[in-house]
C-alpha cells in the first residue's frame, strides 16, 4: 500500500517525524495532491503553500482556486503567493523555470521560518529522479549528476521519491479524489517531458523494470558518490593552496600524478563554470612545458604557469593603493628600518611629485646593491614570479625613472649613504574594501 510505503521512506531516511510541522508545497497537480492527501492520513501535521506564477493564463488561477478548496475542505491552513515570473525573469537574466524555482523555494524557507514548520515536503516521486538521471546522462555530467534526486537536501524533504507516478494515480483513484492537469506536461516540446512521453517508454519496451533499475542504480551511486567526495576532499586539501582570498595555486606534477587527473581538474574546476572540454584542454596544457596558457570562465581565469596552475578569480576590481611619503632627518643614530614594505631613499636625489603604477614592458631601474641596469621583467622572472604575481607589481617613480620596485628593491641611485641628509621614506598601502 502506497500510504505504509511512504510512512516507512520517511522513518528510514528521517525525514522528519510526527511532531513536526511540515509546509507542503502544494500545486494542484496529481503528486502534490496526493502527497498532502498521504502525510494527512499518516497523521502529520501540515501546512499548504501555493505559487501562482501566472505563466498559464486562466489555468494558474483555476489551480489556485482548486487548492483553496482542497485546503478548506480538509481544513489545512493555506499560504499563496502570486509572481510575475516572467518579468522577474528578464530582470535577473534567468529562464522562465529557473525564475520559478527561485521564487518558490526562496519563498517556501521564509515560510516555513515564519510558520516554525520543520521541513518543506515537495512531491518529486521516482519517475522524476529516473528522468534527472537521464536527462543529465544526455547532457553529460559527472557521478554527481548520476544520483537522480536526493530525499533530503537541508529543509527539503521529498517522501514521495521510492513511489511511481502509476502508483500516486492509483492511490488517487482509490481515494476518489481529483486534481488538476498542467496542459505543459502533456507537450512535447522540454527535453524533459520527451525523456518522459519517448524515451521512457521505449526503454520499458526492453525492460519493463527499467525504472526500479534505473533508480536503485542511482541509490548505489550515491553512495559510491560520498566515499569518491571524501577522497577527492582529501586530494584537494593536499595538493591546492590558497595564496590570497582570490588566487588558489596547483602544482602541476601532483595533478598528473594522481590516479585520475581529469576527475581531479574536474572536481576544481567545474563549480568555477569551466566546461568538460575546457578541464580536457587544461589538462593537455599541463602535459607539455608551455607557460601563458589562459583559460577563462565567468568566475575565473587558470594561467599555465611553469609548474604551477593558477587559478584566479575573476570581475573582482582592483583597488588603487595608497602611497605615504614621510620626510625625516637622517642624525648620526639613524637606522635603516629592514622591512621591505617601507623604501628609504635620499630625498635630495628624489625629484618630486612621486608616481605609482604598474610595471611596464621596457620598464628598467638599477637594482640596490648593482651599478647596472636591469629590465624589471627578467628581475621579476629571476625572483620566479608567476604571471600573475608579475600583472600585481607595482612601482614608485621620480619622474620617468623608477625608483622602488614595489615591497621588493629600491633603485641603487635612489639609496640613502654617508652624505644623505634627508630620508624620504615611502609606504605603499593597500586599499581595504
């Protein structure tokens, strides 16, 4: 029986339990209805909650009317909320179903708080999960995208999952109870409903069990799932170190060491928005000794950079430093303070005002400690600089001249000696947001 079927999924996954509140959400539609009808029966205490999205003209209103009705008949407090999905959808660029789903869970979890429910109890059922299955097997996705749809994902609860759309039918037929048909559903025309009305039953011809196939290959991959994340975490730990907030460093060897460098690529950088033939043509970079190789998504850049891969943050704007000069008379007790972050150079030889910027291709200066000049790329390229620690550099000038090379070496003919009177003494700070 399909009521003691769902009683056993929630207790075997605990879902939730009998003193808790539930906020179902409730269409209208077949797998709504009958999944309030079933918590009800159990005995649970539930709370209904409606979008009205008005995408289907008078058949959005004749849902809302028929679940106000459901809801009063079985004296189930009802929230409803109406949308205009469409211009929220040209408003933050979405499609008209992810604008949906947006909107409705943003609005069930600020229900559910408002009514101290437990959990949100959606009526996804097995049929769907084969379809996610499918659906994302035809795109093409990672173990991930293979374990159909989770039972419980934070406050959102699915008790339905291990039930057939065949059996909420049945189950509805028996009650004698009506619901609505979304008229969509039954066109031919998302890759989803041609999953459900073609391939499906094509799949049936060759094996009737192929949807209990289907979804308990799913269970098992899961599981499979959670010991390959706790592997790739520990992977990941080891071999990624974060060198600012922004920038993450790869080294390259351990990468092509690993039993599954592709998966490895995949893992990191997939979530960045890199695509599959994206991580295939990093990997292909790292085997051969080519620097400046760049790669970009939305949210990031990776950089080929001798042994390392850098992998940086995108959109995010740079900031202007600061630069403070601070002029002091150089006496007999007068030390030379050793921290890189500060340049101490002779005032007199300092023709002023002083410049910040960026190193330039051609830039040259006389490295402290030398006589001869110096291009600043081969003294960066000497400190073994990556590229992007290389596009970050910054220089203090005296007229066209450079006269500190920024936290890393003053300019030899800038330096304080015996006969220095005044001290400029320069700081370049970073602007904090």
């Amino acid at each position: 029986m399909l009521k003691n079927r769902v009683q056993k999924f929630i207790e075997e996954k605990d879902l939730f339990c009998l003193k808790d509140k539930v906020l179902v959400a409730l269409s209208g539609g077949a797998d709504s209805v009958a999944l309030l009808r079933v918590l009800l029966s159990l005995g649970y205490a539930c709370e209904c909650a409606h979008c009205n999205f008005h995408l289907r003209a008078e058949e959005s209103n004749r849902d809302e009317r028929f679940v106000r009705d459901l809801c009063g008949k079985h004296a189930v407090p009802l929230h409803v909320v109406h949308f205009e999905t469409e211009a929220y959808a040209r408003e933050h660029h979405l499609s008209i179903e992810m604008a949906a789903r947006e909107l409705r869970y943003g609005w069930f979890e600020q229900l559910r708080q408002e009514r101290g429910a437990a959990v949100i109890a959606v009526a996804h059922h097995r049929d769907d999960s084969v379809e996610t299955f499918l659906l994302n097997l035809i795109r093409g996705t990672g173990i991930d995208g293979l374990k159909g749809i989770a039972c419980k994902n934070g406050r959102v609860v699915r008790p339905l999952l291990q039930v057939s759309r065949e059996q909420i039918l049945e189950y509805l037929i028996e009650m004698e109870q009506v619901y609505m048909t979304d008229s969509t559903n039954l066109q031919d025309e998302y890759m989803r409903n041609k999953i459900r009305l073609n391939i499906l039953p094509l799949l049936k011809e060759l094996n009737p069990s192929v949807m209990e196939t289907i979804q308990d290959t799913s269970f098992r991959l899961s599981e499979v799932a959670n010991i390959y994340h706790q592997n790739r975490e520990e992977v990941l730990h080891r071999h990624v170190s974060v060198s600012t907030e922004s920038l993450q460093t790869l080294l390259i060897s351990d990468v092509l060491n690993d039993v599954a460098p592709v998966s490895l690529l995949h893992e990191l950088l997939f979530p960045l928005g890199f695509n599959s033939s994206q991580i295939r043509d990093i990997h292909r970079c790292m085997t051969v000794p080519q620097s400046g190789k760049r790669f970009r998504s939305k949210e990031c850049e990776v950089v080929r950079d001798r042994e390392e891969l850098l992998i940086q943050k995108t959109g995010i704007e740079e900031s202007l430093p600061e630069l403070r000069v601070e002029e002091v008379e150089r006496t007999d007790g007068f030390v030379l303070p050793k921290d890189k972050h500060i340049a101490c150079l002779d005032a007199d030889k300092v023709r002023q005002p002083l410049s910040l910027r960026k190193w330039r291709v051609g830039d040259k200066f006389v490295p402290f400690g030398m006589t001869g000049q110096k291009k600043v790329s081969d003294y960066l390229t000497d400190k073994k600089f990556s590229i992007l620690e290389k596009e970050r550099q910054w220089v203090v000038c005296s007229g066209e001249d450079i006269m500190w090379l920024v936290n890393e070496r003053t300019d030899n003919r800038f330096r304080v000696t015996e006969k220095t009177a005044r001290v400029l003494k320069v700081q370049v700070i970073e602007s904090k947001k």
